[in-house]
C-alpha cells in the first residue's frame, strides 16, 4: 500500500475489506479480485458506452465471486459519493443488463458497507 496515492489507498483498504468480509461467509465459495485489472490482463470485462463520449469502453467489475450453491456475483465498491456518476450509472447499467443474459447478479456496495455486505444467497 506504500506505492499508493491518498486515494489509491483508500481503494486499496475498502477493497481489502469487502474480500476479508466476503470470505468469512459462508455462502462463498470462490472470491477472485479482478478490481486492478486492465486491458490485455484479462478476459473479464463488459463493454459499455461511455455517456460522455459516446464511446464504447471496456469495464472491470471489482470483484467475481461464486457462491456454494452455484450462483455468480459480479460487484463493484465504489465510493459512496461517486455511486450517482454519470460514468458509474452507465457501467452498472450495462453489467446488469449483460450478466442478466447468464444468471450472473450485479452488485453495487458503497464503501461504507463493505464490512456489512451480505451475500443475497446466505450469510
């Protein structure tokens, strides 16, 4: 975390505690952290249209995760105070739309809530 910025590290710590949370659960099966990806590192990302450019952008959800039953979680934490981004509300826009088509859920938490974040299908 030395090598981060103010923010960076922000993002760093809330990220390191939604997966500690997650994986206490014990509904999880698998937690992959995919936050820190970027183009050519991995596979996994939805495509969107940037609302500022009209542009279409590749997105990398924070965190996938699969869960004992079978189900796939794709969530993003995100600061509370950027949550209604123009840029945010398009990127979930599409997730959702996207990962619906493969019974994958979407999951928006606010950095707030990462310690209380509870898997939909368990505890």
């Amino acid at each position: 975390l030395h090598l981060c910025d103010r923010r960076q590290r922000q993002m760093c710590i809330r990220d390191r505690d939604f997966f500690l949370n997650v994986i206490r659960q014990e509904a999880i099966q698998e937690v992959y952290f995919t936050g820190m990806l970027t183009h050519g590192q991995t596979d996994f990302h939805i495509n969107y249209i940037d609302p500022d450019t009209h542009c279409v952008r590749s997105y990398y959800p924070d965190f996938l995760i699969l869960t004992k039953s079978g189900d796939w979680l794709v969530v993003e934490v995100k600061a509370r105070y950027m949550m209604d981004d123009r840029d945010v509300l398009a990127k979930q826009t599409f997730a959702e739309t996207m990962l619906k088509a493969s019974k994958i859920s979407y999951h928006m938490v606010a950095h707030t809530d990462v310690c209380g974040w509870k898997s939909p299908t368990g505890n």
